[in-house]
C-alpha cells in the first residue's frame, strides 16, 4: 500500500578529476576469469538481422531476430533485456525470502528473518486470505462510511498519506529543494485512478476512450465486491468527480519543471492560500502539526482539489475514499479482489494477459516492505567483491571523461564550466548495496495478517521520513534495494546509484569485451551522471541545492540545442498515432546522448595507443556501439506503449538506440550513408556535451 515521496541519499565522497583512467579493464582483451555469458565476447551476435544496413534501420540490425522471435511472457506488459533481468532477480531473491520463510518459524520474534520470513508466508497463504474475506478491510471502509462533515473528510486524507491511500492531496517528507541537508513537509497532487489527466481529458485519442469506458465498471465492482451499495451510480460519480480533479492536474512536462515545484506556504497561512479544505484536521492527521511551513509541488492542481473538497458532495467523497481505500488494499484481499484489480490495471492498462504467479508478487511485495534486509543477503550471493571492484573502477572513468568534455565545451561560459566541474568531482558514486543497512526494528510484522502487514509498513515508512523533519540528513541512505535492475541519479544529493542487480550481463559481465561493457553498462553510467547536467539537474548546485549557477547566456545556448533534441525524438511514432513527446523525455534523451558520447570517450582514451583488436570481424569502435544497442532489446503490448508514451519520461526502449546517428563515431564505425534511413547529415547531429 506504499505512495511515498522518493528520497535518495549518498555518502561523502569525491573522484578527483585530474586522476589517470584506472587500468581496471584492459580494453583490448577479453578477461581470462571465464567465458562471457552472451557469445564469444560478449554479444549475442545471433540476435542481430544483417539483411537490413546499420544506417537504413540500425536498431534492427543489432536486435530484430531476437526481437522478431521474442514472444512477451503472458505475466509480462513487455520483454526484454531488463526485464530478463528482472526475472532472474526475481527468482534469486524468491530462493533467499522462502529459506527466510521457512526459518521465520524458529526465528526469535522481532528479528529480521522473522519479519521476512512472515511477511511472505502472510502474502502467499490464499486460503488464509479467503477464509477473512472483506473483514480486514471493513473497519477502514465503515470508518469513511461514518465521515459526518468535510472536517472528518480533511482528517481521513491526511490520515490517507501515512496508509499508502491515493487522495487529491498528498502529503510527504523529502529534503528541502533549496537546503537538502534538512527535511521538509511537501504537498502535491494525485487522486486519479487512471495513469494521468490525458485518459480523461483527451477525446482524440480512441484508446483513451476505450479505457475509460472500462474504468467506470471496474469502480462499480470494486464497491460492489465490498458490499457497497449502489455501486453503479456511486462508480460514476466517481469518474466524474476524478475527471474534475484531473482537470486541475499539471501536465507530465509541468512537473518537470523543478523549479516550479518549490512553493512553501506558512502553516498557519496555507488555509487562506488554498482555500475550500478544513486543513488543521489534515495537517494534524497527517503528523505534520509541528511544522512551520509547507512546501506545495502543484499550486493549482492542490487549489482546484481544495475546490472540490468544498463544492463536491460529502457522500461522492466517501465513496470514493472506499473505491480508492479498495484497490490499494486490493493485493491483499480475496482473490476476487485481485482479479477485478487486475483485469484492469494490468490488461486494460497495460495489456497483459495474466497476472504474474502468486510468489512473484509475493517476492516483490516482500522486497518492497523489507528491501534491505533481503538486500544484504542478495548482495553476499550474488555480488562478489571483484564485480564491484570493476565497476568501481568504470565509473571513475567515465567521471574523467565526463569532466574532458565539460573543460572543452565550446558553448558554456568558463566560469560556468569550473562550477560545473567542481560539481563533477563533489559526486558520490554508490555502487551495488549500502554502507549501512536500514533497522526494521520499529516494524511489525505479523504471520497471517498480509493486509494489516502492508498498512504498518506504510505506517512505519511514512513516521521513518517524519522523524527525519529537523534532525541532520543520513546521506548513505540509497532509494532503490541492491535486487533493482535499474540506476539513478539524485541531484539534491548529487549521487548516482547502481544497484548490483543492473551489474549483470548483458549490461555488465566481467568476463566480456571491455568494448562492451563500456557501450554497455559504460554508457547507463555516463547517462545517470549527466542527468546532473541535462535541462533539470543542472538547476541543482554541487551541493545539491536548487540555484542559479549558470549565466543567461550559458541557458540560452543549451536551450538552442535542447530544443533540437525535443525535435528529434518528437519525430518518432512507435505506437500508430502516438508520438514521441519530446519534451516529456528531454532529459532522459539528453542523458541517453552524454552516457554514450563519454562512454565512448572512456572506452577509446582507455585503449592508449593500442587501436585493439578485431574479434570476430568486428573492431572495438563496432562492439562498443552493439554493447551499448544490445541493452535495449525490447517489445511491448500496445496498451503498455500507449501508457508509457504518455506518463513515462523515458522513450520506448527500442527506439533509445537510435541516439547513436548524432555521433560521428558511429558513422565511421558502420559506414551510414547520405539516402539511408536514420543517416543525419553532419550539420544536423545534435552535439550537447
């Protein structure tokens, strides 16, 4: 039942720049340890379709047969290289929780294998869940039946923030966009059960029609599942009443802005600036009494809900407060629940057939409440210390290479560029898992009570962020667990983070090419690095404070080529009718051309003088350019695209490799011709870095 306000977090630390590249991986040998785990140096070269040219459609080249022959697993929205991943992540974690399952009945009570071991068993016993029925979400849904005034209304919302429950009024705790040594008190939009304000708001669209048509009787039986009267007319009302919310909600590029989000409000002051909700009752409820001031992301969106709170009738709230309270509890219900849950959030929405196996939810919703505590066991596992070693040492070059294209940038200011550098070398770096493990020892966790276990730990997490308020920041905090496939940057840190699981083939194997680990996991790392630059880390300082720092001039000439970026990407049509929005991804296509363009970098100055060797016919420029291709080998339902091209701020996977046409290197590499289909003329390469 989580809903939280992400908060990542670093360890001190510094790369100087001037440092040599580290000799980690010889670049033009393949590591003796043993065999790669894809092909003879670490490609699967059996994957790709050479009756097409690199440069007519290069995507299909390096991955259409794999692509052509993949199939999506029915439990699957879509398939791929991450997600391959993510299956055998899965699975080593299932063989850690069920061996803590099994001896969670030994273990002594309050102890960590005791928590794992319980909540999982909690979650996979179905007969235990069906015997209860609705009765350990009634107490919740009678609690609302008996709201009697809008005062009652304002207390469950803010109530609704510690329990996971999505409201139009979401409350939170994360670092201070302007002071991110100190923790503040955030208000931001939410509420709306489908994916964002396009599916209720946009008519051109068919398919969004089609979703809507069946959102309304997924409300009803959801209600109706849950003995609430009138289903039908209340599920209606509901989708209106969401409509009129989403009416107010900012748009996926308005909350990009970052800036835009910093809006603090005095407490005692936020009743006169948003009128229409009882705000003392939710402020209280939501633990939030002691503070001075909020800081409010979506000053619209939270005026318009205030609004509705006021105008709207008590009994559509309520019953939309039980719709809403259902499908987060919905997971751990009888299976009724879970199926009605399903048909449409999983096939409606994304348009997978079948849900996943009862032990795969459990493995994630398990991973979810306790990450940590399965995380150390993962990483003893499956993380040898040489893996990070090597990795280490990736990052660290590509940190140089980063800190070479920022001291000959053409177009930055030269005092904008020493800030920018100095920036660089204040990063802190985390690699695979924590210096220091979460304590779970203020969870509960109880065998037989899934539902009540997913509320104590939304409970437990949301009072973990409110004691932080006013106390010194744990910087060596991480936002993802070590069995993530995935990385981040986090500017109010100014940290990037890669979790053990992404260190894997075919992202990262340490006995493969160099060639392709650079293209590979090199580039994730050199895009997680200058997301600190692109059109919204770069409004972050080295300390990670939302300023100022670049000259008008410097903003002016990045906008001049962002905007070439926008119009790049916003050219391409994976889905019949659904483009690309440039603008939405801009800062995850700016990152996709830096992490290549100094991967790139870092793999050839690591070469010296060597030119390398050819492996197989292919030459280092070329194995590094399939590396950094391979890891987008994806498919997708329709459904699945349609919500990710409108909410997701990353381009499908497969269209992500078409970045390498803005490199010159590539075009020598594979010899893309003028008349070829993704050839660009050097003119209109977009060069940011």
């Amino acid at each position: 039942m989580a809903r939280s306000f992400l908060l990542r977090a670093s360890v001190a630390a510094m790369l100087a720049t001037t440092m040599p590249f580290a000799p980690a991986l010889a670049a033009d040998s393949v590591a003796a340890a043993g065999k790669p785990e894809l092909g003879s140096f670490g490609i699967d070269l059996a994957g790709m379709d050479k009756s097409v040219t690199p440069g007519n459609d290069w995507v299909r080249y390096v991955n259409g047969t794999y692509i052509e022959k993949l199939e999506i697993p029915a439990d699957k929205s879509n398939y791929g290289m991450f997600t391959k991943l993510r299956d055998l992540s899965q699975e080593r974690t299932r063989t850690i929780i069920e061996g803590a399952a099994e001896g969670a009945k030994t273990a002594p009570k309050g102890s960590e294998a005791q928590k794992v071991g319980d909540w999982y068993a909690s979650f996979m016993d179905e007969a235990g869940i069906e015997a209860k029925g609705v009765a350990p979400i009634k107490p919740q849904i009678d609690a609302i039946a008996a709201i009697k005034d809008k005062a009652g209304l304002a207390r469950f919302i803010g109530d609704a923030s510690r329990n996971g429950i999505d409201t139009p009024i979401g409350v939170g705790v994360q670092p201070n966009l302007k002071n991110p040594d100190v923790m503040a008190a955030y208000v931001g939009q939410g509420g709306i059960g489908l994916p964002d304000r396009d599916y209720y708001l946009d008519d051109k669209n068919p398919r969004f029609a089609e979703v809507r048509a069946k959102y309304v009787p997924y409300i009803a039986q959801m209600l109706t599942l849950a003995g609430v009267a009138d289903a039908p007319a209340k599920a209606q009302a509901i989708y209106d009443l969401e409509k009129k919310i989403a009416t107010a909600h900012w748009t996926q590029v308005e909350q990009r802005q970052v800036e835009k989000l910093y809006n603090p409000v005095a407490a005692n002051g936020v009743a006169a600036a948003y009128p229409g909700v009882a705000w003392a009752p939710l402020i209280e409820a939501a633990g939030l009494s002691a503070q001075k001031e909020l800081i409010v992301a979506n000053p619209s969106a939270i005026a318009g809900a205030a609004k509705l709170i006021d105008s709207e009738p008590l009994d559509t709230w309520k019953a939309y407060l039980q719709f809403h309270t259902l499908r987060a509890a919905a997971p751990y219900l009888p299976k009724a629940f879970v199926d009605a849950n399903f048909a449409f959030n999983g096939t409606v929405l994304n348009g997978q057939p079948q849900n996943q196996p009862r032990w795969k939810r459990a493995v994630d919703n398990t991973s979810g409440a306790l990450g940590e505590a399965v995380g150390k066991l993962y990483v003893a596992q499956y993380f040898p210390p040489a893996s990070k070693a090597k990795a280490d040492e990736l990052v660290k070059n590509i940190i140089l290479a980063m800190d070479d294209r920022l001291a000959n940038l053409t177009w930055m200011d030269p005092k904008t560029k020493l800030q920018a550098r100095a920036k660089l070398a204040a990063f802190t770096p985390k690699i695979g898992y924590p210096d220091k493990w979460r304590d779970y020892s203020a969870l509960e966790v109880v065998r037989g009570d899934a539902l009540g276990n997913a509320m104590r730990s939304s409970r437990y997490e949301y009072q973990r962020q409110l004691d932080k308020v006013g106390k010194p920041i744990d910087r060596s905090e991480w936002g993802m667990t070590p069995m993530t496939v995935n990385a981040y940057a986090n500017p109010l840190w100014n940290e990037i983070v890669f979790p053990a699981a992404i260190l894997q083939p075919p992202f990262f194997d340490p006995n493969a090419d160099p060639a392709v680990n650079y293209g590979g996991i090199g580039m994730v790392i050199g895009h997680e690095i200058s997301h600190h630059f692109d059109d919204q880390g770069r409004k972050f300082d080295k300390e990670g404070k939302l300023a100022d720092w670049w000259t008008p001039e410097d903003v002016k000439r990045f906008t001049a080529l962002t905007d070439k970026v926008v119009k790049q990407y916003a050219a391409y049509e994976p889905l019949k009718g659904t483009h690309v929005n440039g603008e939405l991804t801009l800062g995850e296509n700016m990152a996709d051309l830096a992490g290549i363009t100094v991967a790139y970098d870092a793999y050839k100055r690591s070469l010296g003088n060597s030119k390398g060797r050819v492996i197989d016919g292919y030459t280092p420029e070329q194995r590094f350019f399939l590396g950094a291709t391979q890891i987008w080998r994806q498919k997708y339902r329709d459904a699945a695209l349609l919500r990710g091209l409108t909410t997701d701020p990353h381009t499908p996977g497969h269209y992500r490799p078409y970045v390498v046409r803005n490199l010159d290197s590539w075009y020598a590499a594979f010899d893309a011709k003028p008349g070829e289909t993704y050839f660009l003329a050097p003119a209109d390469r977009v060069k940011v870095w």
